[in-house]
C-alpha cells in the first residue's frame, strides 16, 4: 500500500502544499474553513505525518515527554510486583495524544543526579518535545523546571507541593483524601491509628501524613511517636512497617499506609504474624491500584485519579486540545478523589 503523502492531502482539499503545511503544524492565522478542509482530507486518507519529517524540518515535534522518577520505577519493576502507576499516567495521556496524532514518550529521571541539568538538557535537545509532563518528585524539583523555562519548553506538573505559579499544575486534594480516610477509620471506632509514610524527597508524603495528623487531632487523639512508621512506598517498606508496629505499638487496631503496595505489604505480614485483617488490624491503603481489589482482604483506599490527571495535563500541552478549553485551560486543576470501602477496614472491637 503507497505511503499518503502530504501532495496527497493538499490535492484532496484542494489547497497549496504550504496550506497543507500550515495546518498540521498548528500555525496562527489558519482560517478554520482552511483548517476543516486540510484535516478532513488528511483523516479521509489516512494521513500520518513522519515524525522524523517533521524534526528534520524544524516544524513541531508533536511529542509530549513524561519524566518519571527512575529509582522507584526501578524497584517497582525489579521487584516483580510492578506498580500500574505509570500504566495509568500513559493510558491517561495517550488517550489524549492519539486524537490529534501526538506521540508520548516515557523518560526516567534521577532527581538526586549531580548532573541533572546537564542530562535533561541534552535530552531536550535530542527529542525537542513540545511539552513535557513532570511526575513527582519532579515535578517539584526547582532545577528541572529551571531548565524547562530555560528552553521555552511548557510543562505540566501531576501533584506539585509548591510554586503553583510555575507551570500548570495538576493535582488531587491529597491532605484531604488522606484526612478522610483517617476519619472513616475513627468512625468505624478506632481510636489507635499507625501510618506508614512514603518517601521523604515525595510531597505526596508529608501531604498525606498531614491529613492523617489533621483527621487525628480534628478527633482530639494523640499520635504517639511508635505509630508513624517511615516507609518508602514499597511493598517490602510496608512489611517491614508492620513487624516493627507489631514489636513498638502492639495495642493499634488500625494502619494507613500512604500507597497500597505498602498496604499489601502490612496485610501480607499481619498474616504471616498471625494476625486477622480486620479483626486483629484493620489496614487502608492509598491509590485503588489493580492489587488492590484482589487482596485477600480486598483493600479499602482511595482513588487516586492519575489517568485523569495525566489527561488533564495532556490537554493543557497539546495545542488542539488547548484551543479546546477555551477558558478552562487554568494553571491549576484539582481533580476529584473517591474513599473506596473495602472488607480490609471493619468496626473495632478492641
């Protein structure tokens, strides 16, 4: 089958090559007449453009690029367990991309890295991205974003901590989900209440851990120091995290961890140590990841809506779908969070 070629589209619409052109690289002043024209001819051809085409040309890439934390990506892939984290943000994204025939690409980048700029430099020399979607840590880290305005380069942040002015900034009410979820714990009458953190170089963990401290007080308990566990958002952190609750605060009756690996992490342990979920320990974990609505019990958690957040930042990046928003293309997004009651969570009966 004969490749379509831009000469095609410009004789199906009945336009100039430089028409055709203009339109499939998003140029100003295109009329939408002309506009309709070119992309109806293009879609009723099957027209793809050559990215390579479109690079060598110095037109726009159509390429959005997603930066993505390498150590734990890492880990979360040679554990074997996986995490559907980054699954989520690619179907979020690309869903969007594929509409107007953009392209993503997934980056792993080490934040701790002493030649951080220099390698995101070359980086976006090498694919020239038209936008970039910046996943925590990242997406709070001052030299990244540096970079990226130092290149012109737009950008979207998924769940940033601070310096909302920069970017566009997509995100979920973490503090609050995590307080939320803290509260249905009290209301099921658990008064001695353990949380396993996340990493600390994570935002997404001192906000999460502030909504439990939040709930907590709100109800007028104490937090003992033994019942916050540092974890790192693994499943191993999460075991670990239950055989030292198990050893320093035998008396809890309830545990928050901050993702659901670690969750499933705690339920694996608090088996293997004896004890019943919820009977003995009732256990919550934070994300509605695939693991957990299989566990054994099936985990209570929230869900966190990444493929939407991804989707949003999709949006703001692409130009077609910008234009789309109108007046809705705001720098920054909440998108809403749903607490997801499980059999891991039950009334307390100590």
């Amino acid at each position: 089958m004969a490749t379509v070629t831009i000469y095609d589209v410009a004789a199906k619409a009945g336009v100039s090559i430089k028409s055709v052109s203009r339109v499939l690289n998003n140029e100003p002043n295109v009329s939408p007449t002309l506009r309709t024209k070119v992309e109806e001819a293009a879609a009723s051809l099957g027209y793809r453009r050559s990215l390579s085409a479109r690079s060598l040309a110095g037109a726009s890439s159509s390429l959005i690029a997603v930066l993505v934390d390498a150590d734990l990506t890492i880990e979360h892939w040679k554990s074997g367990r996986g995490s559907d984290y980054l699954g989520r943000l690619e179907f979020g994204a690309l869903m969007e991309a594929r509409q107007v025939d953009y392209h993503l690409m997934i980056e792993l980048v080490d934040h701790n890295s002493p030649d951080l700029e220099r390698d995101l430099m070359a980086l976006l020399n090498s694919i020239r991205p038209e936008g970039v979607i910046l996943t925590p840590p990242n997406s709070d880290n001052i030299a990244v974003m540096d970079v990226l305005d130092a290149a012109g380069t737009p950008y979207a942040r998924i769940g940033p901590e601070a310096a909302f002015d920069r970017g566009f900034c997509i995100e979920m009410d973490e503090r609050r989900a995590a307080l939320e979820m803290t509260r249905h714990l009290i209301d099921l009458g658990h008064t001695r209440i353990a949380f396993v953190t996340g990493p600390v170089a994570y935002g997404a963990s001192r906000r999460r851990l502030a909504g439990y401290r939040d709930a907590m007080a709100e109800a007028g308990l104490e937090v003992a120091p033994a019942w916050v566990v540092e974890g790192d958002f693994t499943f191993n952190s999460g075991a670990l995290a239950m055989e030292k609750l198990h050893q320093t605060a035998p008396d809890i009756t309830a545990i928050f961890a901050s993702n659901d690996d670690t969750a499933l992490g705690v339920l694996q342990c608090a088996a293997r140590l004896g004890l019943s979920a919820p009977g003995d320990v009732a256990v919550a974990g934070f994300d509605d990841s695939p693991g957990a609505g299989f566990s054994t019990p099936d985990l209570t958690t929230i869900r966190q809506p990444v493929a939407e957040m991804a989707a949003a930042a999709a949006q703001r990046l692409i130009p077609p779908l910008r234009r789309l928003l109108k007046g809705d293309a705001n720098a920054r997004v909440i998108v809403p969070h749903d607490l997801i009651e499980r059999q891991s969570t039950a009334q307390s009966v100590r």
